[in-house]
C-alpha cells in the first residue's frame, strides 16, 4: 500500500486549487466589477448611432424567444427567431462585413461585398447566390441580430417621447461596457424597454436585451461572447467565386410583392404613415418610436397559405363583418385579414392587438 505524505497532498490541493481557478478565470473576469464610463446617456446614444463606421471582428450569441408559427416561404426565420443563433461577425464598414451563421449542420454565411453585391453561401449544398442591387424588401437574416446591427436599429426607432436611464457599466466580451436603457412613452407598444450595453469610446455595441410587457425575463438577447476592434482584411470579406458556385437570384419578398397590392393610405387607425423609398406602394409601415407596425398584401396562393397557417396557430376575431387572425407572441403582434374583393393583408408589429384591429378596418377593400 503506497503511503501519501501530508507534504504530497498539500502540493496535489494547490494543484487543484490552480486548475479549479484556470477554470472559473472567464467567469471572474466577466463578474469584475467595471468603474462607470463617465459618458451620459445622451452622448452614449449618439455614439451607438454613429458606430456603423467602427470596425470590429468578433464571435457573437443571440437568444430569442419569440413564439412565431412556422409559415410558408420562410426560410429558417422562425427557427432564428424561437432559439439560438450564434455567429462570427467581421466588419469593416456598412458595404464590406461577413457573417457566418453557424448551424448543426455546418453554417450559413452572409457576405456584403462592396460594388459586388450580397453574397450568400450555404454549406449544406455548397451554394453561393449572388443578390444583384438593392433589396427593398427582404427576409430577416442572422447578420439583423449581431449586437451591432440590432442595437443601431432599436436606438434609431426610439422615439421623442423615450426615456433613457443609465444602466450599471458591464464587461463584455472583454470590453467595459457603458449602459442605456430606452423606456417607450405610452401603452401601444408591447416593448417595455430595451437595454444596450457600448463601448463608452467608439460607440459600437456589444450585447443587447429587449424585453416585453407581457415577460419579466428578456425576450431577445444579443451579445459578444468575444469582439476586438481591430480592422479585417478585404481578403477576408471577399466570398470564394469557383466554377459552379455561383447563381443569380432575385429575393422572393421583392418578387412576390413587385407591382402588387392597391395604394395604402397616409393615416391608418389614426397613426401615420412612415415615409419610404421602397417603390412598392402596397407596403407601408405606421407609427414612431417602438411602437411600429408594417401592413403587406399577399398574393393569391401565398396569402392562402400565409391566412390558413395562420389560422391554425392564432386566435379568430370578427372585424365587423371580416374575419381575421391574431397571434400575440411576447415581442411582436401578427394579424392576418382578408376582406371582400381585396388581398390578404398581413399586419404585424410591435404594437398591442387593438391597434392592428382598428387599422385593418381601414385597409382599402373593407366594407
């Protein structure tokens, strides 16, 4: 029997103690306590809006928990939406970025190459589509939910009624983090606050949470889990064009809805019509601050389809005498209305379902 002496042990205990603290270091960094930026709310504001300049590379995780039913022609968009998305981001301006969006079967990767367009490049079929000019109107996409991009969006929809309170500075994805809490005024929107953690210096944003009336946990959550500012390479950015690989596609959103649906009017259930350069006329988006909403018409078998999965996963109301579908999710309300002679209009935003209802009862076509 081999004798261990009290010396031996205590040399195996510092062992342990060193390896269990190697361990837990990622975590204690991250639960440092970070002194405050010294930045107010209103200047960290206005950096976060001029931060799509600031390059950064970085490994990103978001989380979202939005309950949406699986629709037609979708893509994976409700599985991005009602789950987790982790991504590696490289950014060097607005026209040059790349995304890879990884998956369980491999990854997906977003590709905004300059003067060459968007790319995107699939592993499964190893497939890459080349998207010619602009999209007006487009499917979201794993690269809407990078920290960056999501708090950059929020921010600028935040209204002249929001109010911004300061939140206590945070390390993420080693960077110390200042705090901004944007509150909506009034009781139309189901968002109860949005909270974005920046860089105090560049502005650009590192971990986002948004949360609901309806929820006390965050409904989407958006952070690095890694980032540096360092500028990637062009080379990086450039998606590989080989023989084979490359297609031409137009977004179905676009074509679908190119050309279709009557002009919509300027005011709907008494809110304003949001000024656009789409060229779509039957599109519109309402409202200000968090509290918007976008109404679309759906073309003949698309609408079918898009009313029927709907009806099968939200509740029935009567608009007078038009049936319609509500689907409450924690973070955004969906409506879905056909009336007599007209399209089927798809109504959803971030609003309450009283105020789609008593927009969709001014849609043009209802009695």
């Amino acid at each position: 029997m081999r004798v261990i002496s009290r010396q031996t042990r205590g040399r195996w205990a510092l062992v342990a103690a060193g390896t269990a603290l190697l361990c837990g270091l990622p975590a204690l960094i991250g639960a440092w306590p970070v002194a405050a930026s010294g930045v107010s709310v209103t200047q960290l504001r206005a950096r976060i809006l001029a931060s799509a300049s600031v390059p950064y590379q970085g490994y990103a995780e978001s989380t979202a928990a939005l309950g949406l039913p699986s629709l037609p022609d979708v893509g994976n968009v409700t599985t991005m939406l009602d789950g987790t998305t982790d991504q590696y981001a490289w950014y060097r301006s607005a026209s040059q970025w790349r995304a890879d969006m990884l998956t369980t079967a491999g990854e997906q990767d977003t590709y905004q190459a300059g003067a060459l367009g968007t790319f995107e490049w699939t592993y499964t079929t190893d497939t890459l589509t080349q998207v010619f000019g602009s999209q007006p109107v487009r499917l979201p996409r794993a690269a809407d939910l990078l920290p960056p991009a999501l708090a950059q969006r929020l921010v600028s929809y935040a209204g002249p009624g929001t109010r911004l309170s300061a939140l206590p500075a945070q390390r993420v994805g080693g960077v110390d983090a200042a705090g901004i809490r944007l509150t909506p005024a009034g009781g139309t929107s189901i968002i109860s606050s949005v909270e974005v953690w920046a860089d105090p210096h560049t502005g650009l944003p590192v971990e986002v949470e948004v949360y609901s009336r309806e929820a006390t946990a965050p409904v989407l959550v958006s952070r690095f889990l890694d980032v540096s500012f360092s500028r990637p390479s062009v080379a990086s950015l450039q998606p590989a064009l080989a023989a084979g690989y490359a297609s031409v596609a137009e977004p179905d959103v676009t074509r679908i809805l190119r050309g279709f649906g009557p002009p919509l009017p300027d005011t709907l259930g008494g809110v304003s019509r949001v000024p656009d350069q789409l060229g779509l006329p039957g599109i519109a988006a309402y409202g200000s601050g968090f509290a918007r909403f976008a109404v679309v018409p759906v073309p003949g078998r698309d609408g079918s389809s898009v009313l029927q999965a709907a009806t099968s996963a939200g509740i029935s109301v009567q608009l007078g005498s038009v049936p319609a579908v509500v689907i409450q999710t924690p973070l955004l309300t969906v409506m879905v209305a056909q009336p007599p002679n007209a399209p089927v209009y798809l109504l959803t935003g971030t609003v309450t379902a009283a105020v789609l209802e008593r927009a969709a009862q001014q849609l043009p076509g209802y009695p």
